[in-house]
C-alpha cells in the first residue's frame, strides 16, 4: 500500500509540475513583510529603517503602524536588519523566502539604555535570545523553518525539540524529556492557554507525548520552549514548558498550499477577510493516509491501523479603537484498530488481544489585545479545552471466540480566563501582571477483567470539578547595556482541597563583554496532578476520593548560563542546572512515584512524601546558516534520581545520564537564475539506553495469565545498550512564477535501533524476554504552494 501511495504522490505531482514547468526569463521575486516592535512593551516602533544584508540596496522604513514592505525580492535565503535611533540593531536571520508566499516577519527590537555615542552599539541576532523578554536563562526560541529543515523534525515541533540540549526522546514517540523528568511533566501551551497534549495518538507509548504533532507547521509562528527556572507568568509546571503561538495569515494576498505525503493529506489556506482592516484567515486541514508507518503502532505491540485528521485556525480582526480580536482553535481525532492475527501467529498473550481507541482533542479560545495610548498592552483570552478517550479491549481464545477485557472511557472540559496588562514605565523598568482562572471538569470510568479468563469488574472512577487560580506580577530591570535582572511572584490555589502556593522568581543576565554573557534563574515552581489522581475511586475506598488532600508537587530550579558569541554566526551556550523535586506524590512502602508515571489511569492511594533530583550540565555549539551551510552540536550529561514511598533514592526511568546531537545541513540554488533550492540534512544522536526493572522471573510464571512482574525494589536499576539513531532529510524545491513545488524525502531512525516496550512472556518458547520493535519513520511528500 505505501509503494502504491508512493507512485501516486509522483504522478500528480509530476503531471501538476508540467503545467508549471516552462523556465521563467527572469528570477522569481516575492514580498517580505512585517512590524517592527519594542522587545519590552510589544508597541509598535514607527520609521525603522529595514535592509537585507544580502542585498543592501533593498530596504524601507516602518510606517506609523510600525509596518514594512519590501517588495520584488529575488527568492532565496537572507538575513534582515532593523535599526532605529535610540535601539540595538536587530538581524533576523534565516528568512527562506520562495516565490508562492509572501513571508510575514514581527521584528522585536531592544531599547539601548545609554546614548549611542558612548559605546559600540552590537546587533542583536534574534536566534540568540527566547521571544519572552523575562526569560533570561533556561530557554531557546523555537523557528518553525526549522522545523522542517532539520533532520528528524518530520514537520513537527516537539520532535525538532529532541535536538535541543537537555532533551531526551524516543523514535516511536514524540514525548520530551528535559533533564531527566518525565514527558508528562511537560507544560503544552498554545495562545497563552494551558491545553491537552496536542499530539496524534497521545500518551499510548509514552504519556505526554504521541506519535505527531497536530499542531501543522504550516499555522505555527515561532515559539518559546523552556528547560528550567521559568519566567514568573507561568503555573502549574515542574520539567519544561512549550510555548506555542499561531501566527496570523495574510491580509493582503490569498496563498495556499496542498501537500501529499505517506503521512497524511495537507490542505492550507490564509488570506484577507478584508484588506482595507488588514483581517486576515488561516487553517490548515489534514488526513492521515494509509499505511501510516506501515500500520506499525506507536506502542510496538500490534499491527494496526491508524487513522488521524486534525484542523487548526485563526481568524485576526484588528480594529482601529477597540484593539485586536481572534478567534483560534485547533483540534484532532484518532483512532485505532488492530489487525487481528491468528493463534499459530501468537507470540505473546498481547498478539491474541483486540485493542481498539479513539482519542478526541480539541481548544478553542477568543483573544484580545489592547494598546493603550500611554503604552500599556492589556492581553484577555477565554478558551475552552476538551479531551476524551475511550479504549476497548477484547481477548481471544484459541478457537478465536472473545471475550471483553478492557473498557476505559475519560473525559476532561476546562474552561480557561487569562489577563495580563504589560508596561514598559522607562527604559529601565517593564512589568508584566496578571491571572488565570482555570474551571476543570473530569469523568472516568474503569472496567477491567482481573484475569483474562474471568470478566470485567469496576476498577475505578471518578467525576468531579475543580478550580485551579493563579496570579502573578514579574518586572524587569535594565540598569545599563550590560545589566538586567527580573523579579517575580506566583501564586497558585487549587480550590479542590484549599491547596496554595507562593512561588518566587529571579533571574539577572550580565553581558560581560561585547561577545560573552553570563545569566542565572532561580525559581519554585510547583503542579498539580491530573484530575484522574484527586477523584479516583475504586473498590476499596467505596465513594471517598482518597487523594483529593494530595498538595502540589513543587521544585526548586535554579540554572546557570554562559553565552559566547564566537563570531557573528557562530555561537556557544553552556548551561549547568540543579533541580531539587519535594512533596513528591508517592504510593506508600513502594518505589512508585508520579514522576515515572507512564499509564493514562492512577488507582492507588498517594501521598506528598517523595522527592527527587536533577543535576547536569547542557552545552549548544551552533553555527548560523550562512551561505546554505549551517550545523549544531549539542551535548548534556546529568543525572536524574527520585525517592518513593518506601524511602529509597532510585533512577527515574528517563535518566539516561547522557545525549549527544550532531546537525549538519546544506542548501545549494541550482538551475537557471538560481531559483531552485536543493537541501540536504543530517542528525546523528547518541544517547543512553532505556532503563527498566529487574524481571521477578518466578512471580511471572506463577501468575495464571503470565502477565510480566517487575523487582520493583530494584526500580529502573537496569539500563539498556546505548542508542544509535540517525535521521535525515532530503528536499528540492522549484521556484516557478506565483508557484512552487517541493519534493521531499524524510526518515527517522535509519540506523534501525530497536526501541524496548518491557518484558513479555513468550508463548512459543516459554521464556521471558523483552520486546523490542524497530520504529522507522517514514514520509515522502509533494508539496505545492500557490
């Protein structure tokens, strides 16, 4: 079927390539737009001026609005400056610019505290600092060019992650692990609202992570994603925060985009709702197509077929009094159905099971903004968010009659309210201030057959709701050019249970000399588990909720930082951290603890009796595209430890003490005039291998169903073979008057390392050994832009 799809993608592609195909007298040219604003205050800054570097003679200056148009740009790849009196010049780097869409830019400039002729003003490069201007340590911007640049980010922006110092991930998952912590301890933000874990097939080999992301790279801006010691405006985080923002489509000229690819079928569109009011649309439709990494599943356990689609939009209305309204959303569905094999195919008892799941997803929010004349910036949202899913199991016997064994269905609604007002009062002091309101409500239920042979019983439940407040104000200090510092409050009370928290933040950044910098943040942060841990019930404990006491799990962070600016595109970042984790939730006289957690269901007791502990080191060598040619080292060695309920430090199941990243790419303008862009990309990681318990050999045989038993005294003391992987990516894209054409091949895991999915009994053999599949990725995509 994938062969077949193959040949299919090649003949549309070719046959609309030949409609488009006669060479063009003169190079294509496109139009580079954008707004140049104040990095503290986010206001508009009018009568910039604005060149390419590459081509000097191509330049304007922002109008009242803080607007620029350059227009008749040859395509290509360039770096842009912007400069004003009284600010650093800024450069924006990497801007590929092709001849179908225009290219939208938000220029954020810093204000220069001293007069100009009293020190040599440096440009700013934006890839070197995080879009957030309170985070001054322990974060990165993320590009969504590099997105799908980059070799194994497949389009997706949490996989592009993975390259990052600091993170660890799977191939057959996308979930990230920073610094050892567990990917469903990661914050997933879109539009400054908290929403569920926006990946295809999410949290079933891995919880907090999935197989996709639904968010496309094609509505996605640049982002934010945070490591350690986060800025004062965020709650309800312990590991690491992504950051999301949806760009705004054009409001001057339609562009769309139609992509087919073994992954799925891409739909995009973004134009004016009206020109004169500079309103604008944008979404992005997609639909899995068959053979989806060869009906291979994400867990390892079972061939099955997996059928996915996703929507995301945003509508931007600016008004000339009443501020600027959007409307956003983005949403998924997903299911799965196995191929059933035969009993002669059995090897283990999971092969002779019927698992079926469908997973829906969805947030949906109204945003406002509003600038106020003495330069104050009011930021409201409402949104909602909505999570379900249901998973049926069945099992057969060896005259292939079933039986149910599973039925688990959940569901989470929130209803979310956030404010902030931001104000730059000087050049030497911006505040940001405000709130989040969060309404959750939850509703499970958990049957399950204790025995294959035996039927269902009521496990657990739950249902419930909840309020989780939040507040916070966070200024930063500029006292000169080479000093700054912010200083900032959290506070947090979950309503459940009267649960509070006073969370304060720091960080100061010193710019030693013209090319090194130092930073350091600290901060405690704290998080409150999912709904399914404060509501549950089970048989035991009747209708009391036995954790609905549970506190907060909170950590200290504190993080160090040295820049080193080696040339102007080339850059070296050393990062040491520690994280000190308390009032951990742990099962009682067990070494379970939440920070392993990897089941989408809890059913125990817990109590706030555990800890745990990060410390590492992270170093990024990066050299900037420059004339096609760019590549990235990056490299972390750490440790990461937790204490259960029964008092013993442990690893945690994600400490792989080490990753090293290497990335190297290079693009060439080939063919007449130089138009077209062929690009070749490579990522090689080495990283530790999985760590697992110790197998109780003799309590897995005595069991009647041979289900796998675990030396959970001797929790994740055992690790696995180093990983290998390798990833590439391989594009040519033919720029073509008012059209473009791109044909791109992608692959993840080509080395063929074999991922490990626990110890199963093997029915054939009689042994128990472990179960480890090869998750190769996939995708050969035709893309058309016009």
């Amino acid at each position: 079927m994938v062969k077949q799809l193959i040949q299919i993608i090649l003949f549309v592609a070719c046959t609309l390539l030949a409609t488009n195909i006669s060479a063009q007298d003169n190079k294509p040219v496109q139009t580079i737009r954008g707004i140049a604003i104040d990095y503290a205050s986010g206001t508009p800054i009018p009568y910039a001026t604005v060149q390419l570097l590459d081509l000097p003679q191509m330049g304007t200056t922002t109008d009242n609005d803080g607007k620029f148009v350059i227009k008749n740009v040859p395509v290509g790849r360039y770096d842009l400056q912007a400069s004003f009196l009284g600010y650093e010049p800024t450069i924006f780097r990497e801007i590929m610019l092709t001849s179908a869409k225009e290219v939208s830019l938000e220029v954020q400039m810093k204000e220069n505290t001293r007069l100009l002729e009293e020190v040599v003003v440096r440009p700013r490069i934006n890839k070197e600092e995080p879009m957030n201007k309170m985070a001054l340590s322990g974060a990165r911007m993320l590009s969504v060019e590099e997105a799908s640049r980059f070799a194994g980010g497949m389009d997706d922006p949490a996989r592009l992650v993975s390259s990052f110092a600091g993170v660890t991930s799977a191939v057959g998952s996308n979930g990230i692990s920073v610094h050892g912590n567990a990917p469903s301890l990661l914050q997933w933000r879109l539009e400054d609202v908290e929403i569920p874990n926006p990946n295809h097939f999410a949290d079933v080999a891995s919880l907090g992570g999935g197989v996709l992301s639904s968010l496309s790279s094609n509505v996605l801006g640049n982002s934010d994603f945070y490591t350690s010691a986060f800025p004062a405006e965020f709650n309800n985080a312990v590991s690491g925060i992504f950051d999301m923002k949806m760009r705004n489509g054009n409001s001057q000229k339609f562009q769309h985009t139609l992509q087919a690819g073994v992954l799925g079928l891409d739909a995009a569109s973004e134009g004016p709702l009206s020109r004169k009011h500079n309103a604008s649309y944008l979404f992005n439709y997609r639909y899995s197509t068959t053979g989806l990494m060869n009906k291979v599943s994400p867990a390892g356990d079972l061939e099955q077929e997996m059928d996915y689609q996703d929507l995301n939009f945003k509508l931007n209305f600016p008004t000339q009094k009443a501020g600027i309204f959007s409307v956003w959303g983005t949403a998924l569905i997903d299911k799965i159905k196995p191929e059933i094999k035969t009993p002669d195919e059995w090897d283990y008892m999971e092969d002779a099971k019927d698992s079926r799941m469908k997973q829906t997803s969805a947030a949906a929010g109204l945003s406002h903004r509003y600038f106020f004349d003495n330069g104050g910036l009011l930021k409201t949202s409402l949104a909602t968010t909505y999570s379900k899913t249901d998973v049926w199991e069945s099992i057969y016997d060896n005259n292939m009659d079933s039986a149910p064994f599973l039925d688990f269905q959940s569901r989470y609604t929130n209803l979310v309210l956030t404010s902030s007002f931001n104000k730059k009062y000087s050049s030497r002091h911006t505040n940001k201030t405000g709130f989040t309101w969060t309404n959750m409500h939850y509703d499970m239920d958990f049957d399950l057959a204790p025995l294959y042979t035996e039927p269902m019983q009521r496990i657990s439940e739950g249902k419930g709701t909840t309020n989780l407040l939040s507040a916070y104000s966070s200024s930063l200090f500029t006292f000169n050019d080479k000093l700054s510092a912010t200083l900032g409050v959290n506070g947090q009370l979950l309503t459940l249970n009267n649960t509070w928290t006073i969370e304060p933040r720091a960080s100061v950044k010193w710019q030693a000399t013209s090319k090194s910098s130092f930073g350091l943040g600290y901060g405690l942060h704290s998080r409150m588990e999912k709904l399914d841990v404060y509501f549950v019930k089970t048989q035991a404990t009747g209708d009391k909720q036995v954790n609905k006491d549970l506190d907060f799990t909170k950590t200290y962070h504190l993080s160090l930082s040295y820049n080193y600016r080696i040339s102007d595109d080339m850059n070296l970042r050393v990062e040491p951290y520690f994280q000190y984790l308390y009032d951990v939730p742990v099962m009682a006289d067990s070494s379970y603890s939440v920070l392993n957690r990897n089941t989408f269901y809890v059913e125990d007791a817990l109590v706030n009796k555990g800890n745990g502990r990060n410390y590492g080191i992270d170093v990024t060598f990066e050299k900037y595209m420059t004339k096609g040619f760019y590549y990235m080292i990056t490299a972390s060695v750490f440790d990461s430890k937790y204490k259960g309920g029964d008092g013993v430090w442990h690893n945690t199941k994600f400490n792989r003490n080490y990753v090293l990243n290497g990335l190297i790419g290079k693009e060439w303008m080939i063919g007449r005039d130089k138009r077209d862009v062929l690009s070749v990309n490579l990522k090689l990681t080495y990283q530790g291998g999985d760590r697992y318990s110790p197998v109780d050999e003799q309590a897995t045989l005595a069991h009647p169903d041979k289900e796998t038993q675990y030396d959970e005294t001797r929790a994740y003391s055992l690790q696995l073979s180093p990983m290998f992987l390798a990833n590439y990516t391989l594009s040519y894209r033919m720029n073509r008057n008012k059209v473009s054409h791109e044909f791109a091949v992608k692959g993840m895991n080509a080395t063929g390392y074999k991922e490990y999915f626990g110890h199963e009994y093997n029915l054939k053999t009689g042994v128990i050994e472990p179960r480890r599949l090869k998750n190769s990725i996939f995708n050969i995509t035709y893309r058309l832009d016009f």
